[in-house]
C-alpha cells in the first residue's frame, strides 16, 4: 500500500526514534564538543556503558518476562564488598568465590521464588531483597563503605588487561550480550521468556514451565550484577557500597526502558539494550564535557526516563477492560 | 455407646471448632495480626530499651511519629486506590524546603510558609496524579521517577541555599511553638495526624469520594464500568498524599529549623513498609487508616529502637527489607487463601444419634406406611413453576405460591390454569400465611419476613432480632427465615432455621447438624421481633393449634415435633410432641379433621443416620470430595402426614412413582382437596381427600367466616 514511497511512519518504533536521536546527538556533540571525537573519549564512552550495559543486560531478560530486578544493584556492589572483605580478612579465594556465588544464587532463587510461587509482585519482593542485601552485608558482613581489592588480587589484574587499547569489560559486554542475544533468539528458554512475557497464563496453559523459568531469570540477573560487580571493583580497584543508594539503578531501567523493552513484557531484546546503552552513553559523556555537576546529571537523568515512560505508556497504552488487577 | 463413640460426641459437641469459621469470616480478623506485631514491637522494644515509655522519650518519638503518621496516611490511601506512591520522601523534602526558602530566605511569615509547604506538595502530588491517573502509567515507576527527579531537585537546592539559611536571623514564637511546643501533653505534629487520620478515616468509610476510592482500588474495571470517573479518583489520590507528605514536610522544617541532605531519605520505603506492614493491600481495596497508623508505629518503633540500640549503618534497611518481604507475601497469601482456609473449617459437625424409628415402607403396618396415593395427584403449573415451597388459597380459592426466581404467584380459581405475578420480592419466598386483614405474610429465605397486602404493596417487617451476646456470629440477622404462621392476637410466630448457613446452603446445614435453628415472634403492634426459643436443629414448618393457644414447630434434622405454648401453665415452654419419625419435617398445617398435615421434606436412611455419628467423617468428606459425592439427607422421597393434637401419627400419604411428588415440602388443605408444593418441584399438585369436609378452607378457620 505504499507505492509512492512515502516512509513508513507506522514502522518507526521507539528503538528507531532512540537510534536516531543518538545519531544525531553523536552527531551534535563531535561537530561541537571538542576532544569528543577522539579514540580515547570514544573508548571511554564504551567503557562507562560497558558495567552499565551488563546489568541492563540481566534487567532486559527480567523485563521481557515482565519482571523488574530492583535488587541488582544491591547485589552488584554487596557481593563484591563480601567477596573482597572476605579476602582482606585471609579467607583462601577459592573458598570466598564459593560463599559469595552461593549468597547471590541464593537471593536470586529468594527472589524468584518469592515472584512465581508466592504470586508477590517483582517490584516488592526485588525492593525489599535489595534493601535486605545491602543492610544484610553493610551491618553483619563488612566494617565500612569501601572496600579495597587485594594487592596482586586477579581482579586488580582483571582491570588492567587491555586489548587493542581497549579494555576488558567492553570485550566481556561485548562476548556477554552476544550470549544473551543468542540465548533469547535461538534457545527454547529464550523463546519461551517472550511468551511467558506476553501472557503468562496462556503461555502456562500451553504447558511452558513458567514458573522454573522465573527463578532461571532472577538467578540470571543476580549472577550477571555479580558480574558487573567484579568489573567495576576491577576498573576502580574497590568497590563503594554507597553506590546501591545512587541513581544507577534506575540508569539500568534507564538504558532497558528507552531502548524500547516495553515494562509490560513480552517485547524488546539486546538490541534494544544496545542502542539504550549508546545513547545514556553518549549523553553521559557529553555532559560530562559540558561539565554539568552530578546533580544536574541526575536531574537531567530522571527527566529523560520520565519521558521514556510516557512514550512507554503511549505505545504501549493500558486498558481499563483488559487492565490487570493490581498491576502497579 | 461405645467409648470410642462416647469420646467423638465429647470431642465434637463439646469443642467450639465452629468458632473458629465464624471469627475469620469476621473483617476484623485482618487487624488481628497487625495489631499483635504491634504489640509484640513495643513490648520487645519497650522491654530492652530501658526509659522507652518515658514521658519525655515518648514526646520526642512521637513527634517524630507524628510525621511519619502523616506520610503514611498519604500512602495508604494511594494504595487503596490501588496505587503506590514512593516519591513521599522527595514531597516531604522539597515542602520542607519550601518552607524554609521562605521563613529564612525570604523571611516572610510562618503562615506563608505553610502556604508555600502546602503548594509544592500539591503540585508534586498533582503532577504523579495527572502521569498515573490520566496518562495511566505504571505507578510504580513513574513515581519512582519523580521521586528521584525531586531528590535531585532537592539535593541541588539544599547544596545551593544551605548557607544562607545557617546565617538567617528570622525566628518566630509560632515556629517554636509548632517544632518543639506541646498542647495538652502531645505535640503538634501528633495531634495533627490525630486529627487526619479521623477525617481521613471518616471520608474512607462514610463519604463517596472515599468510597470511590475504594471502589476503583477494589476493582478499577468494575469501578470505571459503573461510571466512578476511575482516572479523577485515582489523580485525587496523588495530590492528597502529596498534601499529607507536604504538612510532614512543614512540621519537620519546624522542628529542625532548616533542611539537610538527609531530610526525607529512605522516608518512601519506610512509608511503604509501614503501609503493607499494618496490612494495607497491595493492589487496593482493602485496607484502612488505622491500618496504616498501625504499621506507622511498628516500623518507626523499630527503626528507631535499632538505632538506640547501637546497631551500625545498614541495619534499618536490613529490617525494612524482612519486614517488607514478610508483609507482602503474608498480605498476597492471605488475600489467596483466606477464602480456602474459611472453606476448610467452616464447616464443623457436631455428634447426633438419632433415635429408633418405625419403619415407612409399604407393607410394613405402621402408621408411618408410605402408599403412592399423591401420585394421582393432579397437576398445576407443571413445568411453569420452579420452587413452590409453600402454597396457600384466600377466601375466594385463588392459589398462591413463591418461585424460586423471588415471586409470589397467583393461580386463579376455578381450574387454576390461568396465573399472573402476584407480587415480586426477591429472595426465596418460602413460607406463606394470611392475616386477618387479608394481607399475606411471607418468610423470604435469606431476606426476612414480608407482608404482600391484597393490593400488591409489599413491606418488610421484619429482618433482624435482638443480638446474643455470646454468638460470634451475627445471629440479629435473618439468615433462613422458613415459615410463619399467625396467633389469634396478630403476632407471626416463625423460624429462623440456622445462624450459620444462607437459605440455599442447607443442605451444609444438614451434614453439620449443629442446633441453630430459633422460633421467633413478631409484634405488629410495635413492630418489634423477639427470639422465643432457640438452639434446634433446622427449625422448619410452624402452626397454629386449633384452639390458637400452643403452636407446633418441626426440628428438621431432628426428625422431631413441638409444641410451643402460648398460654396456659405450660406459656413459653416447648415439649416434644414426636419423636424419631422416620422422614425429615417441614411445613405443617391444618386439616379440616381437627389434626394437621405435616410435610415430609426427605427421608432418613440408615447410611446418613450412621454417619450423624461419624462428625470426623462428614467433616473429612465436606473437604475433600466434591459437593456431588456428599452424603445428605435423602430427598428423593418424602410424603404428607397427618398427625393428631396429642400427637398421634393417623395415616401417611406419599408418592413412590417419585415422579410427581418425590420431596413435598408444604400441603395446604381446601374445600376437600389437598394442595401439595415442593421446593424442587415444578408443579403444585391437587389431591382429592376422601372424607374431608367440602366447605372447609384455611382461611376461615383462622379467622372465621367472610366478614
């Protein structure tokens, strides 16, 4: 029906407009910015997504189940300061990795379990756990905010590994969101998470295991923040714990919800992710150079994710038939 | 009576287990486990931390309860609107700030202050209100953006105006006054929550714009689908919490005199816990503002009792996340399952060994010997009829009866095929009887008892009794009003047959056997009812004796039948008349022979009397098989008996075609025939009585000849 050419504005979905905005932002900020175009800011723009990307990677896959994972920064950062405090006070590694994992895994299956078969809502059960984890771990488990890494520990080493100039936690978002891509794409789990996403009864009804599969996913999510955990205590040879009470967790809906996941579920995949994480990328570091204060920074942040959600709510509208009961 | 037998009847009749079932049918048993972790708190609490009831340490806490309080209210009614609003701590933040901006920078006065408080929580509120309500998005996330969008609002006007609020020279009496005065022994941050919270909870329970409210959290389709403008309400919710977080935020730039960093933070969480704690729904509908207060003190009394017991950073938020965790799942269980649990012990048999009783089948020579005389029966209103459980004709042998559909309907004399819609009440008509002036009076099941005058006018006149003081239960309802009939004075004597069971679930009734069932009397002179007798099992027919000076009343499941007396030595006592017969009774009614017809409902069978001695049983069958496979009284057969003043049985009539006539539930006697109703039937059935007086109907023998 299109035969005189005109664009098809119908197909424009958020992920192109978001696409197109980074390109023209990137656009903007190398044609005015000076020292934007360059090979190290542009490795830097990577690299400050890279960490960012990972967790939105762990929170895309919750999403299109229609899920939320509130705690993953909790979990990031306090099992990586357990990890770390676990080695400084001469715990043999080995057995320290082995704690930390089974503490993530075990908030994580907390988590999913608490969604699937106790029927509580992602948002409370994730809010609470990661309340509870970074109260847990700051009062009984470590003795202040920051914890260092180990002199000649493998993570300090981790974060000086670099390949072509670039460094390692752009390779292990790179290698890890091509598993996820491929993971949703062409595995039967993969596929499943976006029926179970769309319509969680009928995708029950026709006898997909839903509810194992939402444990799978929070214990996915969990082990990918510990992940990125491990990175950022690499890059910065420490980690803060402060960091659960910053706005990084809602930069990761950030980057999920503005790609174009649709908080209902059901749609969206790396792709998205990545073309979330460019943009937050780029307008990062434009502001930084800019140098806007922090402050601002959030203000700006939060602006944005509140437009992101009306145009959430506008494409993906809710209606008052078909509306769930206690869908908040 | 074995001993095994002997300590099943102690076990059943003597423990309360119905008790159980009646107190979690009961809203306040969703307070019950708030109020006793409030409880638990502040004893733990109150016992480890030496000086907490201390005067002076409880004015301190409490004013900061008093804020908390304020907040909390905000969320609660967010939340039964079926919302959620976590930037309360960026309202209360910046409406403090707002306030100090123009007390200290301004300089300008309190009551501007206020004003400026006031407005920016509105604002903030109208602004999640319009996002959520009117763009309907998800109100948990977009409020989680606001709230971060305020904070970071805030945290840049704090860094910029601190110090010119340090260096400020304004002060002011009503400032001081607000932040650390007392009115009569409580501060005024408490007394102001005091008095939200009872407005708040008084436009909740007895307005519509709280019911609105509630109706929309409740269930927002149904709300929108009866015309509750859905999205205004919800958008009301939002500026009402922010105009609750913006008077916490005023109170606390009273108290402090200025605005820090820390004003407000981790206050969304805390609020939302405080909310779920106290047992606020999440999803809405349920809930209320003590609820909400409720869980306000549980949570500050245990953040703040951590803090003063020395626990280090991080703890709070540890605590906050169990409580949360703990509250919202048991809140999401408990809605899930209480109607299952309630299901599960509801139902709580009790012990009865019914007597020996005389056989009834055909052949057998006793007067109980049912014949299949009621299968010749003629037939009225065969397949138009549904439920014509009790039948009755005026003076002029028009016929009445009730339908199972609510309506009282008329067969007009002479052949009865004609019929029309007498009168529409709704419920179950059941039992019927004329009054001397001709009006009819009816027992509706699950309604009351009801007058239709001859002019079609329907009244209630009765639909509750006195209420006893030791019945869980609400026994001043009428659950299961059954029949009624009429003494000479005018009083209506009728029956409740159980407290604890709606009309169509009887058949529960039956299999848990417990004695509910009351005789009842109404006044018409003042309008009152008064419970005469109570404690039966399943009272059923009543009627008036002859001589209008005693009644007869059936115990269904008793198979028994009283009589009541109305004067005399015997006035207000009841002595069984018949005993251990083998059908279960219904209606009774006169005969023109000086004795009355009495209605047999079902018949007793050896296998469900054997299992009135089993509760165990009956309780494990009620829960584990499905309604079909349960064992009840055997309605298949039943009959009509005609039984004497003193008791006597004179013959039984009965139908065992059990096509026509299978349950009879009422017969009413007229010029020589026998009508005959069931509640399952579909047909009113005539009988030709041989030998009975042709001129002799009913009504007249109530109330004599045609006036």
């Amino acid at each position: 029906m299109n035969a005189i050419g005109w664009p098809n504005w119908r197909r424009l979905n958020q992920e192109g407009i978001v696409f197109a905005i980074a390109i023209l932002l990137f656009a903007a900020a190398a044609l005015s910015l000076p020292g934007f175009l360059t090979a190290d800011n542009l490795v830097a723009i990577v690299r400050s997504v890279s960490v960012l990307g990972i967790l939105a990677l762990g929170m895309a896959v919750v999403i299109i189940g229609r899920g939320i994972d509130l705690s993953a920064v909790a979990i990031m950062a306090m099992s990586v300061a357990w990890y770390l405090q676990l080695l400084n006070t001469g715990t043999s590694d080995g057995l320290a990795f082995a704690y930390v994992l089974a503490g993530v895994l075990a908030i994580g299956l907390l988590n999913g379990f608490l969604v699937a078969y106790a029927d509580v809502p992602a948002i409370f059960v994730t809010l609470a756990s990661g309340s509870f984890v970074f109260g847990y771990v700051r009062s009984q488990l470590i003795t202040q905010d920051a914890v260092p890494v180990p002199q000649g520990h493998w993570v300090e080493l981790l974060g000086g590994v670099r390949f072509l100039d670039i460094p390692v936690e752009v390779f292990v978002f790179a290698g890890l969101a091509f598993l996820v891509f491929l993971f949703l794409r062409y595995t039967k789990w993969g596929r499943f998470i976006y029926f179970a996403g769309d319509n969680p009864v009928a995708a029950r009804n026709i006898g997909i295991p839903v509810r194992p599969m939402l444990v799978l996913r929070y214990a996915l999510s969990a082990v990918v923040a510990l992940i990125a955990g491990l990175l950022t205590a690499a890059s910065l040879h420490s980690i803060n714990t402060r960091v659960v009470n910053s706005t990084l967790l809602y930069d990761i809906v950030l980057v999920a919800v503005i790609g174009g996941i649709g908080l209902s579920g059901g749609r969206g995949g790396v792709r998205n992710v990545l073309v979330g994480a460019a943009l937050i990328g780029i307008l990062l570091n434009a502001m930084t150079i800019i140098d806007i204060p922090l402050l601002y920074q959030n203000l700006i942040k939060a602006a944005i994710l509140l437009g992101a959600i009306i145009v959430d709510g506008i494409i993906n509208p809710r209606d008052e038939q078909t509306a769930q009961q206690g869908d908040i | 009576m074995t001993f095994r037998e002997r300590l099943q009847a102690w076990r059943y009749n003597l423990v309360p287990d119905h008790l159980v079932g009646e107190i979690l049918t009961k809203r306040w048993t969703d307070n019950a486990i708030p109020f006793l972790a409030l409880v638990a708190t502040l004893g733990v609490f109150g016992s480890i931390i030496p000086g907490f009831f201390k005067l002076t340490s409880l004015q301190e806490s409490t004013r900061q309860l008093g804020e908390f309080s304020l907040v909390v209210i905000g969320m609660t009614v967010v939340m039964l609107g079926g919302g959620i609003d976590l930037s309360v701590g960026s309202i209360f933040a910046l409406s403090c700030f707002s306030a100090v901006y123009v007390f200290f920078i301004l300089e300008q006065s309190i009551w501007l202050a206020l004003a400026a408080a006031l407005a920016t929580g509105l604002i903030f509120g109208a602004i999640n209100g319009y996002l959520v309500g009117y763009l309907r998005l998800r109100a948990f996330l977009t409020t989680l953006v606001t709230f971060i969008f305020g904070r970071a609002l805030f945290d840049i006007l704090v860094s910029t105006y601190a110090a010119d609020v340090q260096l400020s020279q304004a002060s002011s009496d009503v400032l001081d006054f607000i932040g650390d005065g007392t009115f009569w022994g409580l501060s005024i941050s408490v007394w102001l929550a005091v008095i939200l919270a009872i407005v708040t909870h008084i436009a909740l329970t007895r307005s519509r714009p709280g019911w609105h409210v509630l109706a929309v959290g409740g269930s927002r389709r149904s709300a929108h689908n009866a015309g509750i403008r859905v999205r205004r309400t919800v958008f009301m919710t939002y500026v009402f919490s922010g105009f609750c977080s913006s008077i916490g935020g005023f109170l606390i730039a009273c108290r402090l005199s200025g605005a820090g960093p820390g004003t407000g933070l981790n206050l969304e969480i805390m609020a939302l816990t405080a909310a779920v704690v106290g047992g606020v729904s999440l999803g809405g509908g349920r809930g209320s503002v003590v609820k909400g207060l409720m869980g306000a003190i549980i949570v500050l009394t245990m953040t703040n009792g951590l803090i003063r017991l020395g626990y280090g950073t991080g703890t709070n938020q540890m605590v906050l996340g169990i409580l949360l965790a703990v509250a919202v799942t048991i809140d999401i269980r408990w809605l899930k399952n209480r109607h299952k649990v309630l299901n599960e012990v509801y139902v709580a048999p009790v012990y009865l060994k019914m007597g020996e009783t005389q056989s009834a089948a055909l052949g057998s020579g006793t007067p109980y010997e049912l014949d299949n005389r009621l299968s010749a029966a003629d037939h009225i209103g065969l397949g138009e009829l549904e439920g014509p459980e009790d039948v009755i004709l005026d003076r002029d042998d028009h016929l009445y009866c009730g339908t199972r559909h609510g309506e009282i309907v008329r067969f007009f004399a002479p052949d009865y095929v004609k019929s029309e819609v007498f009168a529409h009440i709704g419920g179950f008509p059941l039992g019927l009887a004329f009054d001397k002036q001709g009006n009819l009076i009816s027992c509706v099941g699950a309604m009351g008892l009801y007058s239709v005058s001859p002019e079609r006018e329907v009244k209630r006149l009765s639909a509750e009794t006195s209420r006893s003081w030791t019945s869980i239960v609400d026994d001043a309802r009428l659950r299961d009003p059954n029949d009624c009939d009429i003494a000479p004075d005018g009083r209506i004597y009728f029956t409740d047959s159980t407290k604890r069971y709606d009309a169509h679930d009887w058949a529960l009734d039956s299999i848990e056997n417990r004695a509910t069932g009351r005789l009842l009397v109404y006044d018409p002179k003042d309008g009152s009812t008064k419970t005469l007798l109570d404690g039966y099992r399943y009272t059923n027919g009543v009627c008036m004796a002859h001589d209008g000076k005693s009644l007869f009343f059936a115990e269904s499941w008793a198979c028994r039948v009283h009589r009541y007396w109305l004067e005399g030595p015997k006035a207000g006592t009841a002595e069984c008349v018949i005993r251990d017969m083998p059908g279960y009774p219904d209606n009774i009614n006169r005969a023109s022979d000086g004795n009355y017809w009495m209605a047999w409902l079902g018949m007793r069978t050896p296998s469900f009397d054997l299992s009135l001695r089993h509760p165990d049983m009956r309780k494990r069958m009620t829960r584990r098989l499905p309604q079909d496979e349960w064992l009840f009284p055997n309605i298949n057969t039943g009959g009509v008996v005609k039984f004497n003043e003193k008791g006597g049985i004179v013959e039984t009539l009965g139908d065992l075609s059990g096509s026509a006539h299978p349950m009879v539930t009422s017969m009413r006697e007229h010029k020589g025939y026998l009508f005959v109703g069931g509640i399952l039937n579909n047909r009113i059935g005539r009988y030709k009585i041989s030998g009975a007086d042709p001129n002799w109907t009913s009504p007249a023998s109530y109330w004599g000849a045609r006036p």
